[in-house]
C-alpha cells in the first residue's frame, strides 16, 4: 500500500509540473549579431536570386564569403557561387527582357543606318527612300526581336550584363555620330557608316567582354550613369571657363568624348568596390536630375545678365543633387532597411534617415463645405 502511494505521489508531481515545462518550451541559444547579420544578408542573396537579380545575389554572396567567413551562411554561400558559375540557376527574367528590348532597338537603328548609308547620297530624301528605311528598320527590328528571344532563354544574361550591352552600344552610337561630325567634307552615307560602325562595335564588345567579365547590375548601373554624368558636367565646365567654347565643334565634341570616357574608365575601375545597387544608383541620379531641374527654375525666375552665373549655379545644385542622393541612400541596400515605405524621406532613432518608396494613397476629405477624395504621396515622415 505504501509503495503504491508513492508511486501515485510521483505521478501527481510529474503531472503538474508537465504544464509547466511544456509552457516554457525548450531553451534555444541566442543567435549571435554577426551571426544575424549573416542569415540577413544570405536570406537576401537567396531572394535575389530566386528574382533572377543573379549580379546582385553574386555580390551577396561574395560579401557573405568576404566578410562573414566561419559561418555557416559563408559556407552556403559559397556552394550558390559556384552553382551560379556552372549556370545553375533560375533564368533572369528581368535581365532577358532588357536584352530583348535593346537588342530589338539596336535592330531598327541598324536597319535604318545601313539603308541611310548605301542608298542617301545628300540630305534630301524621296518619298520612296523614306518608305524604304521604314521597311529597313522594321526588317532591322525584327531581326533584332526574334533571335533575341529565341536564343536569350539558354543564355546566360543577368540584369547588369543586358544593362551594359544596351549602354555599349548607345555610347558607341555617340561616339560615331561625334566623330562622323567633325570632319566638314563627309556624305551622309559616311556619316551613318561610322556610326552604324561604332554601334555595331559597342554592342559586339560589350557582349563579348560580359561573356567573360561578371558584371553585378549595381556596377553596370554605375558605369552607365557616371559616362553620362561626366559628359555633362565636362561640358558645363568647359563653357563655365571659356564662352568661345561653342564656337568651335571640332574643340567641343572631342572634349565631351573625352570627358565621358573619362568618367567610364573611373566608374569601372570602382566596380567591385562601389558596393551599390542598382536602385540606389538611380536614385543616386534622380537626386543630380532633381538638382538640375531646381537649377533650371532659378535661372527662369532670376534671369541672369551672364550666362556664368547661371552655368555656375546649375553645376553646384546638380553636384549637390548627387551628394546629396548619395549620403540619404546609404542605408538603401541594407537588409534591415528603416524604410516603411510610408514616405519619401523618413526618420526613425534606430535607422536614421532613410529613402522609401511611398505607396500614392487616396482618402476622404472635407473642403470648401464638400466631400472630395485625395491623392496623397507623403515626402516626409517618421517617428521620434
């Protein structure tokens, strides 16, 4: 009787305390934060893969491999490199559509110059060689689209890799018709075979080298918006130096070349090193754009006497501009980014300042002694 209500009283305390230990659960470590900030950025990098974003997830992983080496999230993301460059991996959805459409463009631009270069011989055209270099460029363009989709399924074309190939060739097209420019004694049909030439060349030549060269999209992004940037800014200070700088093509147009190659070969030798996303380069952009644009207005309202006062005021806003974009993005591309996306510009004591992507909102109002809907896009928000 006794060693059966002992057994009972044992019983009866397992059976109480059982809640108890169920409740807690079982203790689990704490995750170290270097360990956190590795899962963070390695959910990321699977996330930008899985979008097809392949250039942005290479250059989390390397960053993983770099900067989080020990962890078992350095260890993973070695094993998605190496998938990544045996090919294994979703097709960028996002990457062949840019190819398709510049290639497509490139076609109509190629078919139209080619025609432009065997059958015009003066600037007046026909009726009929008008007809004609529509149906070249429709042709141009049709060869463009269908092997690009064709082909560009089974090809390797990340989003950075189209970026670049599509600037390539644009920029040669520049190049071509700065140089076709200068000479005073050139037909048309040398004017459009140079540039159709440099085209040509720039698309051959970014492919080629993309086929051996990773670039990350944030990288491609840089080298095509810093060539354009430095292009302007060279011409606004060519002509905030001297006012005869109009007057003479044959200075203009090599010193704009030269001060847009200038800024190419700069930007590509920070690739690897700029460690930005595509979307804050163009945000990044936007700011110098937005800078121009105040510029613009001020000239409009002030009217200066001089053309270098304002020359002058339009390069320190468009300076200012891209400063500017770039210290309030810096957080733009961490995986615990503040945003909320609730506002433009928001703030918060943890994250700081931070850019966001403010979703249009409408809602009901009372104005004037009537119910109206409005259309909201908060610039600035936070909480203290």
């Amino acid at each position: 009787m006794f060693k059966a209500s002992k057994i009972l009283a044992v019983f009866v305390v397992l059976l109480l305390a059982a809640p108890a230990a169920w409740a807690q659960g079982p203790a689990c470590p704490e995750e170290p934060p270097e360990a956190r900030k590795a899962r963070a950025l390695y959910e990321e990098a699977l996330i930008q893969e899985a979008t097809g974003n392949l250039g942005a997830a290479r250059e989390m992983y390397d960053r993983l491999v770099k900067d989080h080496a020990g962890t078992q999230f350095a260890c993973w993301a070695q094993v998605r490199l190496v998938d990544l460059k045996a090919g294994k991996a979703r097709v960028n959805k996002e990457g062949r559509a840019q190819f398709i459409i510049g290639t497509t463009l490139f076609g109509a631009w190629f078919g139209d110059a080619l025609a432009s270069a065997i059958f015009l011989e003066d600037d007046d055209m026909s009726e009929s060689e008008a007809k004609g270099l529509i149906w070249f460029g429709i042709g141009g363009a049709a060869a463009g689209l269908v092997p690009s989709i064709l082909f560009s399924s089974d090809l390797p074309m990340s989003t950075g890799r189209a970026t670049l190939i599509n600037f390539g060739w644009s920029w040669g097209l520049w190049h071509g018709l700065g140089i076709s420019i200068l000479p005073d004694d050139l037909s048309v049909s040398a004017w459009f075979g140079i540039a159709l030439a440099s085209s040509a060349v720039g698309w051959g030549g970014t492919f080629a080298l993309t086929h051996f060269v990773d670039v990350a999209d944030g990288d491609a992004a840089l080298v095509a918006s810093a060539a354009s940037w430095a292009t302007w800014f060279t011409f606004a200070t060519a002509l905030l130096i001297s006012e005869d700088f109009l007057d003479d093509e044959d200075v203009v147009i090599p010193v704009m070349l030269a001060g847009g190659d200038a800024g190419l070969v700069a930007a590509a030798l920070l690739t690897g090193k700029a460690d930005m996303s595509a979307g804050r380069v163009g945000l990044i952009s936007l700011g110098g754009m937005l800078g121009m644009l105040l510029s613009g207005g001020i000239i409009a309202i002030a009217e200066f006497d001089e053309y270098r006062p304002a020359v002058g005021m339009s390069l320190a806003l468009t300076l200012g501009g891209l400063v500017g974009a770039y210290f309030l993005t810096a957080g733009y591309d961490d995986p615990g980014n503040g945003s909320t996306g609730m506002a433009a510009l928001e703030y918060s004591p943890d994250n700081g300042w931070a850019v966001g992507a403010p979703v249009p909102r409408m809602s009901p109002a009372y104005v004037e002694g009537e119910h109206v809907l409005t259309f909201e896009v908060p610039l600035i928000g936070g909480r203290a």
